[in-house]
C-alpha cells in the first residue's frame, strides 16, 4: 500500500495546495479537558514533560480530538538550558524558574547533562509509533535568543531587559552563552529527527523586542548557524521559524535565515506578508487566539482574511500564537469546518 500523503509536511516543502492543513502553536494543552485530567493524576508539568507515556499521550490528545493535520510534540523549550545545567521548576503561579539565573552570561560552573533529552526522544518514538499515517510529526526548540532571555533573567519577563543589557555591555559574554544554546540546540533537534520527527519549529517568542542590528546579532545570525548544521545532516527535514514580534524585519529573517517556513504572529497584515515576503515561502498563521476565542462572525472574517491573502501560495493554517486555556472547544471546531470547506 502507498503511504499516506501527508497535506502538511507537502505544504512545508514548498508545494501549494487549495486545502489548507492546520495545526495550532499549544494544541496538546490546558484548554482540553483530557489534559487537564491527567495533569490532576500525573503531578507537574514538569514531570510530565519527562514522562514519555504520559507527554506521548497529551501530544496525540488533540489529533484524536480534532484530526489536525500535525502533531507538535509536548515538551518545553526550557528543556534546553536545564540540560545545559541550569536548574529548573514551574512554581504555582510564577511561572518557570532558572536558577542561577546567568545575569552576566557565564556557563563557568554549570555542568550539561544531554542525557536529559532522553526521555524526551523515548517521547517521540512512542507518538511516532501511533500518530496517524496522514499526520506530520512536529518537534520543536527555542530559538537561541529567547532561550538566553530565560537563561540571564532566571525567569520570564515583559522586556526582556537583563538579557538585553548583558548583550550590550558584553557582547563576548552573551556570543558564548548563544553559542551554547545553539550547540545543545541542535544536538537536541537532530535526536528528535533521529526518533521520528519529520519538521521542526524554532519559537523566538521575544524576537520583537530588539532593536534592528540586535536583532540581526542575536535572532537571524544564530537561527542561521542552527538551520545550517541541521540541513547539513537532516536535508529533507523543513525548519519553521518563528520569530513573534519581528514586524518589517521579516522579510530580512526569511531571507537570511534560510528557514523552510515562516511563522506569522497576528499582528502581522496577511495582505502586507502576501505581497512582501518571497513567493514560493510557505507561510504560517496568523489567527489571533482571542478571535477563536470570541469566536461567531469575529472568527469567520478572520479565518476569510487570512486564507484570502495566502490562497496562492503555500499556507499552513495556525494561530498567530499559542492557544490559550479558556478557548472553547466548540470553537476550534468551528475554526476547522471554516478552513477545510
């Protein structure tokens, strides 16, 4: 029997298509009641993140529920600096935690563990091993940039501000540290191809705070080095980029990153990506997640306008970032009749 055609990972290599896959950024999350009632059984979400059984179970949750075209793997991009040798927890309310956190960018002291992506891998062989024959497997990791804002702050923030005045006041620091990450990144995405991925996505979810030339230094020049030594190894693997924030520097990150894909936030004008962005680069996005919240006519114009604009080259459907958890499941169903009529 011929394998299963797979409309995503078509899509992804450049091939148009007037049906348009969809997957969304946090799918496998705490907007579904099944994830939330093994969450409540299995503890944190830390130890679910290294349980193989149960993070195979929440990444394929979804596509049961929805049949989405891709199945993102349940993981963190944090997962990166802990093997790297921070430590880390997600405190009740606080969010994640780093510690120490690197204010001035040294790794003296640390000491990696790439062991800890284990698990991690046992996770993808084990989706890999269930996952519909029509449904791409996606694995992810933290663009550079963002993973070192977490890693010099110890912890989110709004500005990103320890890491951007460590880049400043010592660009030699900060190299090294984005060096490491893309070291750890790499090695880290090649095992998950290795397992079964089949595409990958690289989140720079703090890209939209740097100023132009920062922005060249920290986001494209680092998330070049990663997509050049994965094609290196892994040719056929697509590579998504996404760097929310970036506005008129995307152009700039398309062309020199070297990225399969690009993902579009949604304050991004899906006319001005159309007409601005190479023609044959297949796109990803870019509905707001509080349209599919508010969902009705607010939802139907937005879902019209975005497959307006890319209706003539490649699209992947998605959200312009990661679903959040009060969004009615009512409504993603809605968002999936909407784009596969």
């Amino acid at each position: 029997m011929p394998a299963p055609k797979k409309l995503l990972l078509d899509v992804l290599s450049h091939r148009k298509s007037k049906k348009k896959p969809i997957w969304l950024m946090r799918q496998a999350g705490r907007y579904l009641p099944e994830y939330r009632a093994l969450r409540q059984a299995k503890g944190g979400f830390l130890d679910l993140v290294y349980d193989p059984d149960a993070a195979a179970e929440i990444t394929l949750q979804p596509v049961r529920r929805f049949g989405f075209d891709g199945a993102i793997l349940f993981s963190d991009i944090l997962v990166v600096p802990h093997a790297l040798g921070q430590q880390l927890a997600f405190e009740a309310g606080e969010g994640p935690c780093l510690s120490p956190a690197l204010v001035d960018g040294a790794l003296a002291g640390l000491e990696s563990d790439f062991g800890r992506f284990r698990s991690i891998f046992r996770t993808v062989e084990k989706v890999k091993a269930a996952l519909p024959g029509e449904t791409t497997l996606l694995g992810f990791a933290g663009s550079p940039w963002t993973v070192a804002t977490y890693m010099v702050a110890g912890r989110g923030s709004r500005d990103q501000n320890e890491a951007r005045r460590l880049a400043y006041r010592d660009p030699v620091a900060f190299a090294a540290l984005t060096d490491a990450i893309v070291a750890a990144s790499v090695h880290y995405l090649s095992g998950q191809v290795a397992a079964g991925v089949e595409a990958v996505q690289l989140f720079d979810s703090w890209a939209g705070n740097l100023a132009p030339a920062q922005f060249e230094q920290w986001v494209i020049a680092p998330t070049a080095r990663i997509v050049a030594e994965m094609k290196a190894v892994h040719p056929a693997v697509p590579i998504i980029g996404f760097p929310k924030g970036a506005g008129g520097k995307l152009a700039a990150y398309a062309r020199e990153t070297g990225v399969d894909a690009i993902g579009l936030d949604e304050t991004v004008d899906p006319a001005w990506a159309a007409a601005s962005l190479p023609a044959d680069l297949p796109v990803q996005g870019n509905l707001d997640p509080l349209a599919l919240i508010a969902g009705g006519e607010a939802l139907v114009k937005a879902v019209a306008r975005i497959l307006s604009a890319f209706d003539d080259r490649p699209h992947v459907f998605n959200l312009g970032h990661g679903i959040l958890p009060d969004t009615p499941i009512e409504h993603v169903e809605h968002l999936l009749r909407l784009v596969r009529k």
